[in-house]
C-alpha cells in the first residue's frame, strides 16, 4: 500500500520546483488509485526529472512499478527511497503492492541494507515511543483510506462510508488518549528521537481531534516549529482548522468543505485570498491552485471573493 499522509494537506515541498513536480505527482497517485499503474509510473518519471528528493515520493512510485511488474523499476526507486530518508522497515515488508517482489534475490538485500541504514541512523531514537508512535500512525491512515476507498465506490453520503466514519471517530478518540499522554509527558518530540512519521503522527492525530484540544496543543505545536520539531507547513494546517473553529476565516486555503446539494467540494472561508500564495510559500506550501485540484476545484480568486458571502452564510447553517 502506498503509503500516503491523509489529511487535506500535503503539498509540502521546495518553492522553487514544487508546484510542477508536486502536481505531477498528485497525477501519479490519482493514477495509482483508479489502478492505472503504467500511467501512474509515467508520471512518477516525469517527475523525478525534475525533483529527487522525497524518499515517500520514491517509496510510492515504487509500488506502482511493483504493481505494472517492472521488478527492475521498482527496486531502483526503493533503493532510491531509502537513500532519501524513507526508513519505515515495517511496513515495507507488510505492504501487499510489493509481494512480488519477494521472491526476487534483489528483495533480501533491499531489506537487509534498509534495517542496517535504519539501525544506524536510529541509534539513539527512543525505540519504545517511536514503535508506539507508528502503531498509531498506522492506525490512524488505515480507515482513512478505507474511507477515501468507500467514497470513491459507494458515494459521499453512503451507508457504508457513514459507518467508517464511525469507526473513525472511535479510533481517534482511542490514538487522541494514547498521544495527548505523550505530549503531556514528552513535549513535542522531534524527529531526531523517534524519526520523521513518528514526530508526524502528533500532528495527525491533534489535527483529526476536536477544537478544544487542538486549542490546548497548538501554543505547543507553535513552539515546535522554533526549534525544528515540528513543520511550518503542518502547523499552517492546524492554525487553519482551529481558526475555522473559532468562526473565522482561515489564513492558508488547507480545509475543503464539501456541499451535498451540488456534490461539490469547496474552499471554506479564506481571509485575504489575494494574497493566499505568499503566505503559504512562507510556510513551505504550494500554490493554492495546485493543492485544490486534488478535489476537482478550479482556484480562481476573483470568483472566490464573490462566492465567499455564500460560502460563511453556508458555514453559519452548519454550526
């Protein structure tokens, strides 16, 4: 499976490259998903032409190439992956898209020199925590991606993606205890302690919980971002839903609504959308256009600011 951060955010990467490599990518996974996988590897190669840096984007291009059966392909991205920071040893030997890779001898070694890179660089990770943080990760993207499965098959108001989201919000009550002990222990933990998706798992699981205590951790999450222990980008997200929360208008243009009349998804209510880019290059965010054609929206701010009246009175109904 591959391994996607879910969560109406990532489009985080370089300013200078990121709107056109990280739009190719989004094409690559739309492709993954619909289960077209020579597409979805044309594009990842597209790509790669013009960024080599994310060893996830690597991790999940590889698993398209195990899937079209260019073992080859596959193995070179992985490997690729790992020289680009991707680490989670775990998964990878569990992840259903690459077993047929397994009985390739390239398997083995590929496996062996991740656990070898993996040890080395957590040498001095808090190896409890971090397993502790992962099991939650997983936990936590699992049902959100039998959820995004259920909407794309059943429809946005189906029996059977009303009862995932049940089973959601159970599961993120259970993962909000288990992190909330954690912060309240630990603080922040960076990356440098229990790895990149360890740390990130914080933010999920604060982001997918209710306002209050988004109130509460934000003032921590905020001080993170100082000293390097948490990202701007992701913090961009949480000042977003918490300002959302409070009844006002959030800042980065990172949280979709969704309209059952027209079934159509729909930017909620931005403030300043004139000046909407700036502010998320300086948080590591790409242009607000690219990141929205993930839900089939077509940015244009003058059209926007005209529909923005409809879109509070819309948002008031719904409080």
């Amino acid at each position: 499976m591959k391994l996607f951060i879910t969560t109406f955010l990532l489009f985080i990467c370089s300013f200078t490259f990121g709107q056109t490599y990280k739009s190719i990518i989004a094409e690559a996974d739309v492709f993954y998903n619909n289960k077209e996988y020579k597409k979805s590897v044309k594009k990842y190669k597209e790509a790669f032409k013009l960024e080599q840096k994310s060893g996830n984007d690597f991790y999940n291009a590889g698993c398209s190439a195990a899937l079209l059966g260019d073992n080859k392909l596959a193995f070179n991205w992985l490997n690729l992956a790992l020289k680009n920071g991707w680490s989670n040893v775990r998964h990878l030997k569990t992840d259903t898209d690459l077993t047929t890779l397994h009985t390739d001898k390239k398997w083995g070694k590929l496996v062996s020199e991740m656990q070898a890179v993996v040890d080395k660089r957590e040498a001095n990770y808090d190896k409890p925590l971090q397993a502790k943080l992962l099991a939650i990760f997983e936990d936590d993207q699992q049902i959100r991606h039998q959820y995004i499965a259920a909407e794309k098959e059943f429809g946005h108001q189906s029996k059977q993606v009303d009862s995932l989201g049940k089973i959601m919000l159970y599961k993120d009550s259970i993962n909000l205890i288990k992190v909330t002990e954690i912060l309240d222990k630990y603080g922040w933990v960076g990356s440098d302690k229990v790895g990149g998706q360890a740390n990130q798992t914080l933010f999920l699981v604060i982001q997918h919980s209710d306002l209050e205590t988004q109130q509460k951790y934000l003032p921590l999450m905020r001080e993170a971002v100082k000293i390097g222990n948490a990202s701007g980008s992701a913090l961009a997200l949480l000042e977003d839903r918490v300002a959302l929360g409070e009844g006002k208008r959030q800042i980065y243009g990172s949280q979709i609504g969704y309209d059952n009349e027209t079934n159509k998804n729909y930017i909620l209510p931005l403030d300043d959308p004139d000046n909407v880019d700036k502010r998320r290059a300086e948080v590591g965010l790409g242009l607000l256009a690219e990141y929205v054609k993930r839900w089939d929206i077509i940015w244009n701010v003058e059209e926007y600011k005209k529909q923005l009246p409809e879109i509070e009175d819309k948002q008031k109904q719904q409080e």
